[in-house]
C-alpha cells in the first residue's frame, strides 16, 4: 500500500504533464494540425512515390524504346497527367503543409515548426523546378507536334530528356526530403 501511494504522489515529469494537459486541453485547432499535418504527409509522399516512380521505372522503360515511341509516350503522358487526383496531391502537398505550419504555430505547439518549414521548403523548391524545367520541357515537347510528323525525332528526344530526368531526379529528392521532414514534425506532435 505504501508503495503505491508513493507512486500515485511521484511528481510528473515534463513529458507526462504536457501530455495530460494536452489530453484535457485538446481543442479543434489541435485536432485540425494534426489532421492538416496527416494530409500533408500523405499528398508529398503521393508525389514523391509519382516522381520516384518515373525515376526508377517509366524513363528507364522509355530510355530503351525508339525516340518516336519515347516522344509519343511522354506526349500523352503530359495530357493524362493533369487531372484531378494529380492536382490533390500536387498542390494538396503545398496548401496542407502550410495550413499544418499555421495551425501549429497558432495553437503553441511551435516544437512542430522547425520540420513543418523544411519540408515547406522542399516542398516550394520542388515546384520551382517542376516550374522553370519540366513543365517547359513538357510544354515543348507538345509544341513539336505529333510524332509521326517530327522530322529529327532523336533531337527532340535528346533536348527534352537530358533536362527532364535530371530535373525530375531532384524533384523526387526534393519531395522525399519534404516527406521526411513531415514525418518528423508528426513524432514531435505526439510529444507536444
């Protein structure tokens, strides 16, 4: 009996008392950050499983197809592409991983931050690459018409490619290392 007592009466530590109060004080904002920062995990690590994808697979496939097939393909790629699930994920990424940093911020639970703006970094860096290479890449690679009518199809390829896939590797980096940084700030949640 006496050891329990003592047991009951042990002061909590740090941790325990933040959790309890964080148990008796949990709000809607609480709840909407960590909702926030679950969509946001799961939207960048959609995407950085899409780029990793064409990384380890789909160029490497194209890579060993004739240039009119490899120009089709990715011709039709870009169209199929832009369409309502990419678009979740793709700005979904951006827009949770910044409502998750500004619900965090506003509920005191700022621990959360510092990854919270890594992978919103990342994450931006991503887009500016998507932004300044691929999406021209793709554009041009549109504009040269269809296939069959591409009279140096091998330069074509050579000009889209050689800038593509680079580009796309360091997106999929990008988008890992802003999966990682979510995936950090959600072990620091349940510690707040």
């Amino acid at each position: 009996m006496h050891d329990r007592e003592q047991t009951m009466r042990r002061p909590r530590t740090d941790h325990e008392q933040r959790r309890a109060d964080r148990q008796q004080g949990e709000t809607d904002a609480d709840i909407a950050g960590l909702v926030s920062l679950i969509a946001a995990t799961i939207t960048t690590g959609l995407m950085a499983g899409l780029f990793f994808a064409f990384d380890v697979s789909v160029m490497p496939a194209l890579g060993r197809s004739d240039d009119r097939t490899f120009i089709a393909v990715m011709q039709r790629i870009n169209v199929a592409v832009i369409n309502g699930w990419f678009m979740i994920g793709f700005l979904g990424s951006l827009l949770f991983t910044g409502l998750a940093l500004a619900l965090h911020l506003a509920s005191g639970a700022a621990g959360a931050a510092p990854p919270l703006i890594g992978a919103l970094v990342a994450y931006a860096l991503q887009l500016g690459v998507t932004g300044r290479v691929n999406i021209p890449l793709n554009n041009a690679l549109d504009q040269a018409g269809p296939v069959e009518r591409i009279a140096d199809p091998a330069a074509v390829r050579q000009a889209f490619a050689s800038r593509w896939v680079p580009a796309n590797r360091w997106r999929t980096l990008l988008c890992t290392i802003a999966l990682g940084c979510l995936a950090w700030a959600l072990v620091l949640h349940g510690r707040l």
